[in-house]
C-alpha cells in the first residue's frame, strides 16, 4: 500500500515536472509574444495608444524591439527603428528597467497657443496612467525631433539622450542640429549644445548655439536659455552673443539666405541680447544691439559706419504684429567715402513699425568734439510697406560761429572755400516716395551770415531760398538775397543777388551794387555748379569818376565823367580773374593829377606826362583791368586831350599801365608808373578845351 502510495506521488511528480517542464519550454518559445502583450498593457494602461512594436529578442538581462511606431501609423508621433531595453530579472514585469537604447528615433511636437503637445504621448506630460512610467535613461543614437509652431516648422536632429531628474526628464544634446523646414530656409541649419527639461507641463532649456554656416568650423551666435510653462501657457527666454561681418569673413546673407534679396554689404561688429516673453498667445521681445564702427557698404547713398547702442521691442499679441519700436540710444554715422562728405554725428530717436507702416522721430546733433551735441537737425519719416509710399521731413535752426559750428565743420568738402562763418540758417525740407516717384523740396532762410571764401568776403547774406529739388539741388526758379557787403578787393555795400540753379548748374541772373553813384552788374556767362570754377561778366554802369576818385583816396588824383562798360571774370580754383574788358567815358571830363611819382623814371617824356596830367581835359577815355582780384592787377588807360595850360591845349593821347593790387591801385595811392606813353598828335592842330570846362 505504501509503496503503490509512493508510486503515485513519484508518477504525479514526474508528471507535474513535465508539465512545468513543458510550460516553461512553451513559457520561453513564447516570451516574445508574451512580453508583446505586457509591454502593450502597460503602456496602454498609462493612455499611450495606439502603438506598434515587434520584440526581436527577449532574454534574462534585455529586450530588443523593433518597427516601433506610436500614433498613427500614417502620420506617427513618435517612432524608432529599434530599441534595446536592459533590466535585471523581474524588472521588465514592474516597469522599471536599467536603461535603453534607440536607434534612429522619430518624434514630433506640436506648440501651440493652447500649449505643447506629443500627440500620444502627452500623458508623459500629464503625468496619467495610474502610478506613472519610471523612465530609465535613455541614449538616442540618431534623433530626429519636428517641432510645428505657428511660426513655422523646425526639424532638430543628431544624438540625444534622456535622464531622469526626479519628477522631470532631461533630454541633452551636445550637436543638435536645428534645420528651418520651408521651401525656401530662412536661416542655415543651426547646431545646438544644451539641453532640455521636460517637468510635467513645464519644459526648460539652455544651449549654446552656432550656425553652420562652415560645418568645419561652426559660427558662434549666441547662448540661450528660456522655461515655458504649458499650465499657465507663460514662458521667458534670453538670448546674448555677437558678431564679426567682413567682405571677405561672414556675410549676413551667409547666416540668413533671407536676407540674399538686400545684397547687404555689411562690416563690423554687433553685441546683442534680447529677451523673449510668452503669456498665452502674445509674444514680447526686448532686444538691445551694440554697434562697433559697424559699416553699411555700397548702397544708392554710399558707405557708411555706425557706433552705438539700439533698443527695440515688439512680438505678438493675439496673433497680430504688435508695433515694433527700435530706440536709437545716440548712434554715431559717419561717412566712408574717400573723400568724406560729412562730419560724423549722433542719430537719437525711436522708430516704430505696426501694421505695415513704418514710422521714425529722430533728432541729428554732432558728434564732433568742439561742438558735440550741437543740435544739426528734427527728422520725422513715415512708410506704407504694402503701398510702397512714405515721406520724410527735416528741418533745424543754425547759428554758425566761426571756428565751430560752420558749414565746412559740416560739410568737409567746404574746408577751407567757406571759412569763419556768421550769422544764422534755419531751414526745413520735404521728400517723398509715391508710386516708384521720389521727389524732394526745402526752404532755407538766411539771417546775416558772413563767410570768407576764395575769392570774397561777404557780410550780411539775408533772404529766403525755395528749393522745387534736394536729389539734385534746384532752386524753384531765379531767387533774391540781400548782401550786405562784398569785398573782393574793393569793398562793396547793400548789393543784391538773382541766382538760380538748374540742369546746367549755378547761374548768376544778375547781382547788383551800388558803386560811386552808378552800380557794378555780375550775371554768369556760362553754367556752373560750384564757384571754383565760373565765368562772370562784370558790367560798370555810370559810375561817377569824381566820386570813385574821392573813394579811392589816390592823393592829388581827382577826375570827373562817367564810365561804362564790361569786365569779364573767370574764377579759376577760387581765385577772380579779371580778363581786361572794356571801360570808356561815356562823354568828355577833366583828369588832374598832382601827386608823386615815387617810381617814375626822370626823363623828358615823363616829365611831360606828369605836366600834362595836372590838368587835362580829356575827350576819349578808354581802359582795361586785368589779373587776379586777390592779387596783382595790371590797369590800362588810354587817354584822348589836351592839357589848355600846355602847348596852348596841343593835342596828346597818353597810353598809362598801372600794375599793383587792387587796394593799391584805388585805395593807397602808391601805384607806379611803369611804361608811359606819351604820343603827340601831330595830325591834329592845338585843341582849345570848351569855355565851361574847368579843373574838377
């Protein structure tokens, strides 16, 4: 009995064991399928469904799967061509595993105003599923993470890996590579070294950034760092960084292919930081630029150089553009042309852009050291974007001051033509862009300006001058100023100038001053556009020889009769030259000269001259004057008469050259008498002077 007891328990035994032995050959040719079917349930009791896998291989210490996709399989949320799990024994059964490798992983994530989301796997972020996902770290070999914005799509790729940190996951890359995924890019792919923090609805991130522009040798743009909170759907980031743009190093179109179209020829440096803040769906950013002799080269206008500081703000507010602002924390512009146009000087003001129209408030002082801050001129501008139209207008108020605020302080190609100016300039100036047509006007006011020039000083220049054009400079017709005094040799008081600029340049339509009771007439002969290089024709009309001798003040000299005629002057590198015209007597008069010849050459002929001067009665005057105004003249008299003291009144005509400057020849008296003439009219009998005529 006993041994038929024990008889059936060994058979029962043995029967057991073989069906254990049997279910755990079936349990292990079945692990796969059986792992399939855990994985599955657990993942789908956390909310993560629907998803695939294929577990290759299943052992003691790990897993391997394979085809994994999450989400639709048309359009998958994430995905990875295989995943390797490590655990130790009874891990895979908990949940919990050692670590896992993937390769060639697939993620996609959407932002948007209503927050971030990983399609199937927002419970991850949710924290759902009943007691949560431990999540081992995590490599990822080959990563490839689409982010959907409202501002566009953006592809991140390269190794990855993801940490548990807490409650959070820390996934890190140290080369990402950040790609613009559009047609036509906006920038270059960028390669990110940072990471990213992802608690519950929370996500964090800091990286440095670099664009490819060269994938030896990557360009540094800047460092960032940001957190955005996906409950409260509000976030802050910070980026800081700078750059050096050469012709031959990097270009902005390098960086941003956006930017091709502006062929931008940019040089010099740039600090910038800028600060981006979320709050729902609005967007604000603040960003500062720091310019370093920061150039802007080959444009309509030519090169130029910028120094300083700009501030601007704008971002989005319930999806529309909100004003952008830019602050111009007094910016230097100077001039890069070979020869420099202008004087550097300090740009302060806003600029502002909504809604398509472009707008800006600025105020231009200098930036020169004796009269840095100087108040140069009020700029306010205004663009339609989408009309292609805008306006710009200036205006400003000058007080010159010799050796400081002067035109050629200003204006360097005015050194040392228009020097040590006087008086004040208040001026204003229109432009506009209307239909592809750009057109320009001024008004400039002058209030007693005075300046030394090449070939004159002037005192006392007032009036008002229309501009019809600035781009060229044009006048709106022939217009008037008062010049209170010309000196060019002689001076010359209460004058009155006509001008007019045109196509073919400066033209002087007629310039008039009083001069000892008649006037002196200036009218150009031929078009100029600047005084360096000109032709006058200087006309004297009745001017009184009585009164030009008294003005004069030549000691024993006085004469009367009236002069007319014409002089013509060229200026010739900012010189006048006098090119011997034609003066003449109008009618017959009286010379009598009675002082000394200091130069004059004792002889018989001279002394006949001098005889014949001291009282003559002339009936034809004619003369010439030539050389330059600013320096040596050379005078020439003719002289038809008779001296009725001398020879009975015989006839003579006396050729005179007077040579000196102008000062000399009428204000000092000290001329001298180089050749001398003295021709006997032997044609002619004894000339009896009229009964009237008597010594001046």
């Amino acid at each position: 009995m006993l041994k038929s007891w024990k008889a059936r328990l060994a058979a029962t035994s043995a029967v057991a064991l073989v069906v254990l032995a049997a279910g755990l050959v079936w349990l292990w040719a079945e692990r796969a399928a059986l792992a399939e079917r855990v994985i599955g349930r657990a993942l789908a009791e956390r909310g993560i469904a629907p998803i695939s896998f294929n577990v290759g291989f299943i052992g003691l210490r790990s897993i391997s799967l394979s085809g994994i996709v999450i989400g639709d399989p048309a359009a998958p949320d994430a995905a990875a061509s295989s995943v390797t799990i490590a655990y130790s024994l009874g891990e895979l059964l908990s949940g919990e595993v050692r670590s896992v490798e993937v390769e060639e992983a697939q993620l996609h994530v959407t932002l948007t105003r209503e927050g971030l989301s990983l399609g199937a796997l927002d419970p991850l972020l949710a924290g759902e599923g009943g007691g949560g996902l431990v999540l081992p770290p995590i490599a990822v070999r080959d990563a490839a993470l689409t982010v959907a914005t409202p501002y566009g799509e953006f592809a991140f790729a390269g190794p990855a890996s993801v940490q548990p940190e807490g409650e959070a996951i820390l996934v890190s890359s140290r080369a990402l590579r950040i790609a613009d995924v559009a047609d036509e890019p906006r920038f270059v792919p960028l390669v990110a070294d940072g990471h990213l923090r992802l608690e519950g609805k929370r996500l964090g991130f800091a990286a440095s950034v670099a664009s490819a522009v060269d994938e030896d040798v990557p360009v540094p743009l800047f460092e960032a760092e940001g957190i955005y909170d996906g409950e409260t759907r509000a976030g802050r980031a910070t980026a800081e960084g700078a750059l050096v743009f050469a012709r031959e190093g990097l270009a902005p179109a390098a960086i941003a292919p956006v930017l091709r179209s502006l062929y931008l020829d940019i040089g010099g440096g740039i600090d910038y930081r800028a600060v981006v803040d979320v709050s729902g769906g609005d967007v604000s950013v603040a960003a500062v630029a720091d310019f370093t002799d920061f150039s802007l080269n080959q444009t309509a206008g030519g090169s130029f150089a910028f120094t300083g500081k700009v501030e601007a703000t704008g971002g989005l507010e319930e999806g529309t553009l909100k004003p952008i602002r830019m602050d111009l924390r007094g910016v230097k512009v100077a001039d890069l042309a070979l020869s420099e146009r202008f004087a550097p000087f300090r740009v302060e003001g806003p600029v502002k852009y909504a809604q398509g129209a472009l707008s800006a408030d600025f105020v231009l002082r200098s930036a020169l050291s004796p009269i840095a801050g100087a108040r140069l001129a009020n700029v306010t501008a205004s663009y339609d974007v989408p009309a292609g139209r805008g306006q710009v207008r200036a205006n400003g108020d000058l007080a010159f001051t010799p050796g400081q605020l002067e035109l050629q302080t200003l204006l360097p190609s005015l050194k040392g033509t228009v020097a040590r100016m006087s008086g004040a300039l208040s001026y204003s100036a229109n432009a506009s862009l209307k239909d592809g047509n750009f057109m320009s006007s001024g008004v400039a006011k002058l209030s007693k300006v005075g300046f030394t020039a090449s070939a004159a000083t002037v005192e006392g220049v007032s009036g008002t001058v229309s501009l019809s054009s600035l781009l060229p400079l044009r006048t709106k017709g022939v217009q008037t100023l008062k010049v209170g005094m010309l000196q060019t040799g002689v001076p010359l008081e209460n004058g009155m100038v006509a001008f007019e600029l045109g196509r073919a340049g400066l033209r002087i339509v007629d310039a008039n001053w009083p001069f000892a009771e008649g006037k002196l007439v200036l009218v150009s002969s031929s078009a100029s556009v600047t005084a360096e290089n000109a032709e006058f024709l200087l006309s004297v009309e009745d001017v009184d020889l009585s009164v030009l001798t008294d003005l004069a003040g030549i000691p024993g000299l006085k004469a009367t009769g009236r002069i007319n005629g014409q002089v013509p002057i060229a200026i010739r590198n900012g010189d006048p030259i006098l090119l011997d015209g034609n003066i003449s007597a109008k009618d017959s008069g009286v010379i009598v000269y009675r002082g000394e010849t200091t130069e004059a050459v004792a002889s018989e002929q001279t002394k006949l001259l001098t005889d014949a001067l001291q009282n003559f009665h002339y009936t034809e005057l004619a003369g010439g004057l030539s050389g330059n105004a600013n320096g040596e003249l050379v005078l020439r008299l003719s002289l038809k008469g008779a001296n009725p003291d001398l020879y009975d009144g015989y006839p003579f005509a006396i050729n005179v050259k007077l040579e000196g400057s102008l000062a000399d020849l009428l204000r000092r008296g000290t001329v001298g008498f180089r050749p001398l003439e003295l021709i006997k009219e032997q044609s002619k009998g004894a000339v009896q002077p009229p009964a009237n005529r008597t010594e001046p």
